[in-house]
C-alpha cells in the first residue's frame, strides 16, 4: 500500500493593485491550491490569473471561502448566521466554479478561511451550514477541514467527502484541537520536529499532543505557508521529506 | 405560424437591509428575470430567495451583471477595461449559476445591467468581453441585450445565442438605437402608444423611429418595471395586451 | 428646577439607492439624531442631506459609529481590536464632522451603533477605545451609552461628557442592563405602561426591574425610532405625554 | 529672494493586510504627503499610522481624495457627478482631518488621486465641486494639483489657495498639459534632463513643451514617487539638485 498526504496553500490572496505572496513559487511544491474568492482576498482578475496558475502547475484549485470582511483579511470573527454563512459558500464557490469552467479545469475542494474556518470547526451549526452549502452546489466537492473539527463531523453527516487537515508548525491538545496560538508551545518552531511529526502522522495516524500524550491524528492534506523565502524554503524542505518517507504528495480526491 | 415574446424585469435588487422593488408581484406578470448578483445590488442570500421566488413563479432566471458600483447602483459609467469586464462577468455569472444548482433551475440568459449595458452597447471590444465571458462559462446561456446594439453584434460573432430587447417607454433613433433620456420625445408617455407599438413591433418587425421613418426592430424580448404599483398596473397592461393579439408570453430559449 | 429629557433617533440610514426609514418625519418629533457614517448605513451624499434636515429642523446632529459591515447594517458582533475600533471612530466622526462644518451645524455627540454599542456595554477596552477616540477628535463631544454600561463607565474614566440612554421598550434586569430580547418579558409591549416608565425614570431616577425590585436608573436621552407609521405615532405619543407631565424635551449638552 | 519649491508624493496606500510603497523611506525626502483617506487606498488605522509617521518626519499632511473605487485604485475614470463629487470630498477630507486633530497635526491640502485628478483636471463642474468641497470644510486648504489645469483656475474662481504640480517624468504640450502617456516622448526617461527641467520650471518658469517650444508653467511642487528603489534614488537625487541650485525644499503654504 503506498502512503499519500495532499499539501495545500493559500493563494490569490492579491486585491486589486496591492500583491500578497509569491503564488508562482508556492504552486512549485504544493498540490493542491485554497484560492480566495473576493471575500477576504481575490478579486475577478486574479481568480482568473489564479485558476490560470493552478492548471499550468497541474495544481488542484479549491474554493477559500470567507466571511465578508475584505479589510480583516477574513481573519476576525463574525456572528454571521448559518443561513448566511451557507448563502455565502454558494457565492463564493460559484464565482471560482465559473473561472474553473472557463479554463476547464475541474474544482475539486471547499476550504473555510480564517476566522470562519476556526469559528465553524467548533460551531456545529456553522459547520452544518458549510457543508450543507457545498453539497447543494455539488457533492462532489471535498471539504478541506481541521482534523477531528465539527467540520469533519459535519461532513461524514452531511455525507460529503472530506479530506482532514493537519498543521506542521502547531501543538496540538489531546482532544485533537490546536493548541491556541497564545499559549506556551503552541508553535512548533524546530523545522526538523515538524517535518518528523508530519511524517510521523502521516505514516502511522498518531502524534504527541502537547501534554506529550499519543493521540490518533488522521492526516489527509498538510497545510502550508508560502509568504517568505524563509517560508518557501520550508515548504520544499518538507515535500523533500515527505517524498523521502516514501509519501507521495498528491491532491486530494480520487482516494481509494 | 406562433407569435411569441418574452417580458424580462429585473429582480434581486435588494441589499443587506434594503428593500428595492416588490420582487413578487412583478414575478406574477413577466416570463424572465434579470437576477442583482452583488455588484450593483443583491447579496448571497437575496439571491438565494430571488432564485427561490423564481422557481416558485416558473419564471426564467438570468445573471444581471453590472460594474463594481454598488453606492452608485451601477448606473455610473466606469471605465472597466475589456478584460476586467470579461472577469466581472464570469464571477457574477458563477455566483448566481451556484444558486441556481442549488433549487435545480437552470439558469438561462446574462443580461448586463445599467451603464455597463449602455456603454458595452457602443463599444465592441466591451460587447465581445460580455459575450466570450459568457460563453467561456456556458455558451448555452443567452445574451440579453439591445436590439441592434454591438453587444447583439458581438454575440453573432462569438457565436452565442442571444435575444433582442426592446423598451415600451422608449423611443427609436432611425439606426434603431434608443433616443437619449434628455431629448424631447425620448419617453413614450402615452401607454396605449407604448402598448401598441410593443404589439407592432412583436407582430410585424417594425416601428416608427422618432423622425417618423418607419424602421425594422427584431423583438425578442420586452423590458419592464414594478418599481411601484403604477408601473406593476402597466405590466399587466402590456401582458394582457400583449395575449389579446395573439402573442405569446414566453422565456426566452427554444426559440424555433 | 426644571425637568429635561432628550430624544434620540437613528437617521441617515439610507445608502446609495436604497431607503430606510422616514427622516423627515422622525425629525418633527426628536431633539437628536445620530447619523451613520457609512459603515453600517449612509453615505457622503446621504450624510449631507441629512445634516442639513437636522439643522433645518433644529434637531443636535451626532455620530452613529458602527463598525465595518453595511451588509449586515453593523448588527453582526465582529471581534474588533480596540485599536480597530478606536481608529473607525475616528474617520466616521471626523468624516460626519466635515459634513457639520459645511452646514456651520455644531456636531454634538457620538452613540455606537448595533453591535459595538452591545459589544462595548459590556467590554471595558472597546468602551475605553471609544471615548479615547472621541475625546482625541474633540473632548467636548458627549458619549451617547446605555444607561449603567461599560461605556457610561468608560466615559467618566476618560474625562468625556456622556448621556445615559434609556429604552422605552425594553425591560431592565437589577444590574440595570437591558433584559435580552429572546427572554420572556424582554419587550415592553403596553404602550401606556411604557411611557408612564419613562416618565417615571426621567423624574424619580427610577423604575422596576424585570424582577419588581425597584431599581435607580439615570435617564438623560430616550431613544425612539421612526421605522413606520405605527413607530411614528409612537414616538409623538412620548413626546406629547413627556410634555404633559412637565419635562422638557432638549438636545443633550448644555445641561445644568 | 529665496527660491523655493514642494515635494509631495502619495503615501498611506496600504489597504488591510495589504502594503503598498515604503512609506517611511519617501518621507525622508519629501515636505508634503498625500494621503489616501479610504477611497482608493487606505483604511483609519493605516491612516492613524501615516499621519503620525508624517508627524515624526515634519512631513505637511494632506487629503488624498478619490472616487470611490478600491479594487481600482481610483484609476478608472467613474462618471460622478459634481454633487457626488462634492460629498466625497467632505467625506474623505473630515476623515483624515480627524487623525491630524488626534495628533494635533494641521491638515494643510488636499489633492485629487487619479482619475478624479485627470477628470476634474479638464473638467469645469467637477473643478469646482472639489474646490467648493474644500472651502467648506476649512478655507485655508490648499488646493494641489496639475499646474495650468481647470482645477486650479476653480481654486482661483473659488478663492481656495492652490499650490501648482508639475512632473518631474512628463513631457508638456504647448498648452501646459500633460502629453498623453501612450504618446511618444510622453516620459522624460532622462534623469538628469528631468532634473535639469525642474530645476528651470522652478527657477524660470519656463520648460520646452514637446514640440520644442518654450512655455510659461508656474511650480509650486513637485511629485514625486518612491515605489521602489530605484524611485526612492530618483527622489533623492532631485532633492539635492534642488538644494544643489540653492531652491529650498519647503511645504507648500505660508508662501511668501
């Protein structure tokens, strides 16, 4: 049986005449892009110029849906209501459906943005909302989602393919949350430490929570930052090791 | 032979909190609706329940795509390139298509709104934006557009089926094009005018410019408005008017 | 000595095309309006009509801040930072001020608007990143606060002039804060009863919490609205019988 | 009689997460900073923080106002009209004004951003709904903008002060406009012939239009742009040439 990890990164996440990220280094190592739908970032151009990206990569395009909240950059909490949380995800999904048709490039994933991606892992409700918003669009779609999150919950009752998220630079508590970026630990620092522990969840489904506990981790898709060089550099140096451990890094989706 | 048209109002142009229209009973009396898709008016979840009254009313649903001007209503001039042009669409299109999977309805024509309608009638590179935009998404979709504009021009060109519109309040320039709002003459004030030539226009083809100059007019399809209970009464004027001569009221598409 | 009270509404609620509300006949009836600034409702055009129907109708002209969600119309709570929230007091007072520079009107007082009025009721930094705001534009600018909040505290803590509101509507519990709107007997229905509470607080300093027990509540401004005819005839009511029972109706400030 | 002569540049167009320029580097060698108030760029904190950047530097703070298009950076031009125009004004330059009274900063111009700048600069209506704008905020608001342009004749009609721009980069037409950037011989690719132009315009009054011609052209300030590096080098070197041919570097106003 081979082993596979998915990794994914944010990208399109320019507005207007103002740039953000090197999408063109990121799309080099990762296999699987989260690109902004104008609610947090993006706008129509560069959704194009994204999606355009993506297929020259060979890179699968998933839909980053947000709150409305475009100076906040999505990433402040929001009391919207499940009814416009889901009337949102048809909006965005919509707008990048329409940019994947155009290029006839296939849209394969829905991943939460910032604050609504925290706020839903640990809302039922929210996460309800999102999944029920993705599978009236099409059931196909995989949510990208936190591991162990309401939303992976919400997704296997929804009955809509889900693919579980794991974070290389972050601890984790014993119930399978992140550990709050605030407290002591939270941030795994050491590069070698989490590149090992991504290995490690991915070839045996375990890892030590921040108490130093074993706990049972799923790990489809690695998410990944690409912001700096010092940050590209990291993103290839796991894809390295990943390919190294003998996982193979492939999009999500198609999984037997 | 069967005579046939189809009235188009435009429909969604709530936002947020706002009201805008009475989106019901102008349904009760037109074939197609020109759905807001956010950039002009509407939001996720007016288009939701827009796409929902329209369902319920069996009456065709269309995108109506407009400039990035929502204070201004998308009635201001905006001086969009082709290519930005291209891509407004596609997102509006996309947004509003998601909604539409949602209730199982197909959506069926764009239609593109205020001054983006006006300024994409003259200018080609504009009117070729809409309609490949349109076609790089579905091109089964229909263009709704001016009769004897660039922008029905473009959609022969491109290649995509598109349905000629014509205005009862308005009068003709002798190349078919509308008489400006300021002129003298501009506005047929006269409903029983308006009525009958809407009636002649459908029946024979033809119309009397403003000079007097009789003038070939192709009628796919008739503009009109519900703003008030004024309006929503000559609606159903026309309609009746309209079924009196034979003519049949119907969508747009499987046009023979 | 002599009774007063003022009378506050929320106008200038309209944006772009849309209209909320009848200003003209709110502001026969008022002594204050707080005016949005463009963040939940207004714009700059709207803004300048309705500065100039307050000085016509010699109503005080506030600043209704609110923080950035016109689609939601500032309801949803949003996870503003205090410096966030402090800056977006800043630009929407210092944009409504232009507007009472134009018009030779004094800008008077500052209420929050929605949820950052509920939000800093009840939390001590956004409350103090308020009145810092205000007071660093101009410290004679009075804060417009629920009666017995954080923001009534923070203003005293800052050195800034405040009015305490008080809501015919609504019920109190013994800490003075407002009875949640889904809890049974939240809203004062009876209309008599609800003005005999307002003149009671208004001249006893007092009134019954939701409990029985008599409870001290300082009462300098009414807040009233406008929305419909029955709203209307509501807020005429109030006046007429605050007038009866000897208070008079005036503008915060210059209070003795 | 001492020579003297403006530098001004555009600063404070970040947007949320989103950095535009490198804002502390310019302001070390300009006397004046245009800063954009929300419209194309900018949001109240970014706009906090530039004008107490402008503080630390002694760099004269004015209002940058455009029409309001943020995803086009206010480049595009937008058919608002004079009353639209008018209301914009007030709005952006009470917002900024808000920020210099928190710093005890004085506001000391305002100068139209882009397509506002390029519209109003041939165009009477506007001209003059901008001017009359800032008259009716504050009457000593000096008035930036393209020598020889509508605008500043509107400042003269109006009674506003106004400061006149000239461009360090532009070719002139024989009638002190700007020749059209698409147009050859547009740029002045030359630096030190650039430099050499504006240290004439300010000594004689005098440039070669395009056509070789010699024109009077009055320059109050010079723009100027630190994009990038090799801007910011460009920037620098004006600035010694200027102080090299004895014409001091000074904000505009207070003129002798």
């Amino acid at each position: 049986m081979s082993m596979r990890i998915d990794m994914n990164s944010d990208l399109g996440e320019s507005f207007g005449p103002w740039v953000m990220g090197d999408d063109k280094a990121v799309l080099a190592s990762v296999s699987s892009a989260n690109v902004a739908c104008g609610f947090h970032g993006g706008d129509a151009e560069i959704m194009k110029k994204t999606v355009s990206l993506c297929k020259a990569a060979g890179v699968a395009v998933g839909a980053h849906v947000s709150h409305p909240d475009l100076q906040g950059f999505g990433r402040r909490n929001m009391a919207c209501s499940p009814a416009e949380v889901y009337a949102y995800c048809l909006y965005q999904i919509g707008a990048l459906q329409a940019f994947c048709l155009s290029h006839n490039v296939a849209l394969r994933h829905v991943k939460p943005h910032g604050a609504l991606y925290n706020m839903a892992g640990k809302d039922e409700a929210l996460a309800l909302a999102i999944c029920e918003g993705i599978a009236s669009v099409d059931p196909r779609l995989i949510l990208l989602a936190l591991s162990g999150s309401k939303m992976i919950d919400a997704a296997h009752q929804t009955g809509l393919p889900c693919a579980r998220e794991i974070f290389a630079d972050r601890a984790y508590e014993e119930d399978g949350s992140l550990v709050a970026r605030g407290k002591p630990g939270a941030m795994i620092t050491d590069e070698d430490l989490a590149i090992a522990r991504v290995v490690q969840m991915v070839t045996t489904g375990k890892v030590a929570a921040i108490t130093g506990k074993e706990i049972a981790l799923q790990a489809d898709s690695v998410c990944v930052h690409g912001d700096n060089a010092h940050a590209l550099a990291f993103v290839k140096k796991i894809r390295a090791a990943l390919e190294a451990a003998g996982i193979k890094v492939k999009a999500m989706g198609g999984m037997q």
